[in-house]
C-alpha cells in the first residue's frame, strides 16, 4: 500500500475519540470512561534469537492487555517491522470492543514483534516465535490471555508458540492460543472466518439498502487472507468483483476481473501481469464507484482527505481502523452505510472463540457446524447493531461502540469494580 495514503495518525488517540462519541450517548461516568481508555497491562519484552548465519539479533516485543472484566484477553500477535506499543495498545482496546459486540466472553489483547518477516528464513522465523513466546510465557495462559495470527503471522507460527508454551508450562496446552493448524487443536473454518463473517454483514447491508448480491460490484483494497477470501466469497454469491489491490498497485476491470487469474498470479508474487491497461492505484481503487468497497489491509487509509471522493454504497472494514473519525463524518453526511471494523471483521475471533471453547471439550465440530454458528453470531450482532443506528439515528460504529462499552461497564459495575 501506498504511504500516501495514510495520515499520520496515532491509532491510540482516534480509539480515545471514537470511545468519547459512544460514551456520550451512553452517559457513561467519567471515571468508567478512563478506565476504557487504558490497557489494564502492558508488557514490553526484548529477546535475543541467533541469526542462520551465526549472529545473534535481539527483537523487541509487546503485548497488551486491555480489559478482563468479562473474561480472558483475546487478540493476535503481528510481525510487522512497523509494529509501536502504541499501535498495540490501541488493536488490544479495539479487540475488547470487537468481542463485546457479538458477545464473546473475552477482553481485548494484542501483541506484536519488530520484524519484517519477509527479511527472515523460515528457520529465523521459528527461533523469532519461540523466543517472543518464552518472553511473553508467563503473562498470557487459556484463562488468562489467548493470542492468535495477525499480520504476517500464521498457523503454523502459532503451532511453534503453542509448542514453546506447552513445553514451559509441561503440559498440553492447546487452548493457549487459537489460529492454530488443524492437527494441533485448531478449528476448521478459521482461516476463512474473518472473510465469512465480513461477507454476512455484507449481505445484511445490502438487505436493508434494499440491493441484491447479484451483479454488485465490488473493490478490495489489500488482496491477502482476509480481501481474497472475501472477493472470492462474495462472487459465489453473485458479486461482481472489478477491483483489487495489494501493496503494489491494483487492478481494475468495469466487466468484471477474473478472480482465479488473479489469485494465480498474486501467487506468483506480481498482479501486474493481468494487463497494463488494468493497472490502478491504491488511492484510485478506493474513489471508484462501485456498491461495495471493503478495505482489508491497514489503518488510515480513509480519511479526511479522500472520504469526500468514496462513492461506495457499503464500505465493509475487513481491516483494522482503515477509517479516521474525521472521515466517517463525512461518510454518514454522503449516506455511506460504513459497516465498521469491530463488527465487519469479528468473524475471526468469533471463530478463534469456537476453536478455544472446542480445545477445552476435546470435542471438535465439522466446518458446516463452525459456519452455521458463524453466521448466527454475525447476523444477530449486525441487527442489534443496526436496530440501536436507527433508534439514535447515528452511524454503526458508533452503535457498535455502545452495545460494547455497556456491556463491559456492566461486567466491570458487577465485579465491584466501579
């Protein structure tokens, strides 16, 4: 993705400001309002890992812990050589408020290392997991804090820190982190999870915007796990997918692209190969007229500089934060119907739930059964969601936001903690 497109922003001010706008209409007290806007826990850890060649690399680490009233923290861990403490802070605090809206009995958590894993072998990147888990070991746990994959981080490196972690505590401890292969506890339906369950608030939307899948277009920004299962997804439903993109530019065809050519060739490492006339930027990709825009990479990337040139119907944030508080203002005046991250993108931890509460039974489901209940959870939060826009007349993260915020105020008001 283009660093043009994003304004520098820190992520931990505009979740402070999207806390402020649900807390006014909830009439929070002031003091239940700060403790929203703190992590409960923050660790910083720094460990050493020997380098193929021989040297030795010390990598720096987070993981943050934002609220447990309700439950255990839940959250992923990235490697991204971008990664800040305040970035975490601020995912961990999203992720409680992503697990209180389709009410799952967790809090928020998110961890992350400073480390471009393109620049690593996959040996490098074992040794990188394993050393991060065993810094990090004794401040998470199945009743304490699970992580899962984010950005750059996969099953199989959660299958190592599953490993690293049993290997500590001596014991079998698959419920210690979700997102994890198959073979080792993981849950079928997971890595399609976050797509699946954007692509069901998607179709409730177009539903009360009164437009049929069919022949919908369509333009994903960020054509990874999550943008091209979703593409893919919503073309089996009738969608018309004329827009994708990837760190490198995109691609766009007004017919219509054709998706298994461009998974081939996002394969092969370039999309440029479909056809120069085909080339789009980032930036363009994002103004199209199209009825749905589903942004899926990273943060900012809609803001107050270009949310006046979005002519999508539906805007789905299958990305964490790609939407500024200034630019969904703009968005509700224009009538853009912006399904936000907490809701859009909650498929995977949903899912990464199902997986924990099935490590903890020693009873696994089938893939139907993990979407079957997927697709409850997703529909019932997205009318509860909706339902509360309507009754205040505002925008649907701000409604998202309040259906969280009460019900994390409650579990703390319960607790005896305010």
């Amino acid at each position: 993705m283009s660093i043009l497109l994003q304004e520098t922003l820190n992520p931990f001010e505009i979740v402070h400001k999207q806390i402020d706008v649900a807390a006014s209409y909830l009439r929070l007290p002031e003091h239940v309002t700060d403790i929203l806007k703190k992590p409960k826990r923050v660790l910083s850890v720094n460990f050493s890992v020997r380098m193929d060649d021989g040297t030795v690399r010390v990598f720096e680490g987070y993981r943050s812990q934002h609220n447990d009233a309700i439950g255990p923290a839940k959250g992923g861990i990235r490697f991204h050589p971008d990664v800040t403490l305040d970035e975490v802070k601020a995912l961990s605090m999203w992720m409680s408020f992503k697990c209180g809206v389709v009410g799952l009995p967790y809090g928020g958590g998110k961890g992350g290392v400073i480390c471009d894993p393109h620049e690593h072998s996959k040996g490098e990147l074992e040794r990188i997991s394993r050393g991060y888990m065993e810094a990090i070991a004794d401040f998470i746990g199945p009743e304490k804090d699970i992580p899962a994959p984010d950005v750059y981080t996969t099953p199989q490196i959660m299958g190592w820190m599953m490993d690293t972690y049993s290997r500590l505590k001596g014991v079998h401890s698959p419920g210690v982190i979700t997102g994890k292969p198959l073979i080792l506890g993981g849950s079928k339906g997971r890595n399609e999870a976050t797509a699946q369950g954007c692509v069901y608030t998607i179709l409730s939307a177009l539903r009360d915007i009164g437009l049929s899948p069919d022949n919908a277009t369509v333009a994903v920004q960020g054509f990874g796990n999550a943008g091209r299962i979703a593409a893919r997804l919503l073309a089996e439903v009738g969608c018309k997918i004329v827009a994708v993109s990837d760190s490198r530019g995109g691609l766009f065809a007004p017919e219509g692209l054709d998706l298994d050519r461009v998974c081939e060739l996002k394969d092969k490492g370039s999309l440029a190969e479909y056809g120069n006339e085909y080339h789009i930027s980032n930036e363009a990709l994002l103004e199209l007229h199209v009825d749905i825009l589903v942004p899926a990479a990273l943060e900012n990337v809609i803001t107050g500089r270009n949310a006046a040139n979005i002519h999508a119907k539906i805007v789905a944030e299958a990305a964490n934060g790609p939407t500024t508080p200034e630019a969904d203002k703009v968005l509700k005046k224009k009538g853009v119907l912006v399904i936000p991250d907490i809701l859009a993108n909650a498929g995977g931890v949903t899912v990464s739930y199902f997986e924990w509460v099935q490590n903890g039974m020693h009873f696994y489901w089938s893939e139907e059964e993990v979407l079957e209940k997927l697709e409850k959870k997703m529909n019932a939060s997205y009318d509860a969601v909706r339902a509360l826009s309507l009754e205040h007349d505002i925008d649907l993260r701000t409604a998202a936001y309040m259906i969280s915020m009460k019900r994390i105020a409650e579990a703390m008001e319960a607790r005896g903690w305010i």
